[in-house]
C-alpha cells in the first residue's frame, strides 16, 4: 500500500502559468478541504519530455501518493492539452490505484461540455484511477463564480471520500 503525502493533489494542464485552469482547479480543491500540492505543468514543461527528469518523476509519485486529484485542463480540439497527456504518459500501468480523481476541463463555449466525460475522464480511468462522479465542465466566462461549483459539488460530494480533518496545531506556552 502507498503512504499518502498528500491529501489533495492538483494537476493542471495548461500551457499558461496560473491560468483560469489554474485558479477553478484551487477553487474545487478548497472545496475538498484545500490543496497539499499544486502541480501547474507550465512550470515542468520543458522537463516533461526528459525521462531522466527527476523533478518530474518526484511529482509523479507525490501524485500517485495522494487521496484525490483534481486534473485539471483548459479544452483545446475538444480534449485535454498535449501537456497533461505527457505528464500523465509518466504513470507506469494502474499507476494511480487508490486514487480517487475528479476530471476538471474549461472551455469558451458549452459545446465542448463532454470533452471532460469522453476524453479526461476515460483516461484517468486507464491510468486506475477511481473516478466516481461526474467530470466537472466549466465555462472560462464562469470560471469565477462560485455557483459554477457548487451545483457540482452538491451532486458530487456523497461520492468523494472523507477526508480527515485537519491535525490540531500545537500552541507552545512559555511560563
């Protein structure tokens, strides 16, 4: 069995550094308790295509490592970005067993809306991810809204695992 490092893992697949992809993928994670990692391709890409990366094969395994992971892309040709894919390419065979993944995708017009159901979704899955509910499609224009997700989340949270809740900190008094 993995030891878990994080509890909330974020990838995010788009080109542009702190993008709207970015920013709604934080926003679904801080609905899950909040992220323990943040993995923004952008900042990795000229490592993706480096196998001898170590950066990237330590990113890998903190994500295969996790309890949930929201991946995260922006719609492009009505799928997910060639920099997810080649991130994702990095997980050996079930290489996320135990994981419970929610596919996140952001695109300009509804008419995409099921790029995250036909595309992201059955590749998580391949990868051995458990994927419960519904992807989660959001419009750039909505992006910042925070109705865009709580529709969602209303329906989704029964069947995302419970996460612990967060260890008390420890106030040191001096006498």
């Amino acid at each position: 069995m993995k030891s878990r490092s994080a509890l909330v893992a974020v990838v995010v697949g788009n080109p542009k550094p702190r993008s709207r992809t970015y920013e709604s993928a934080l926003v679904l994670a801080d609905r899950l308790g909040g992220a323990d990692l943040v993995v923004d391709l952008a900042d990795h890409a000229p490592e993706l295509f480096d196998w001898g990366a170590p950066r990237v094969t330590e990113l890998v395994e903190e994500v295969a490592s996790s309890l949930v992971v929201v991946v995260a892309s922006p719609t492009y040709k009505a799928t997910y970005t060639g920099l997810l894919k080649a991130f994702l390419d990095r997980f050996p065979h079930q290489g996320l067993g135990g994981v419970t993944a929610i596919p996140l995708m952001l695109g300009a017009s509804p008419v995409h809306a099921l790029a995250t159901e036909h595309g992201l979704r059955p590749l998580l899955v391949e990868l051995g991810a458990s994927v419960p509910t519904r992807g989660l499609y959001v419009l750039d224009s909505e992006h910042d809204r925070p109705e865009t997700y709580d529709a969602w989340f209303a329906t989704a949270q029964h069947l995302l695992p419970t996460l612990p809740a967060p260890a008390p900190s420890l106030e040191v008094s001096s006498a």
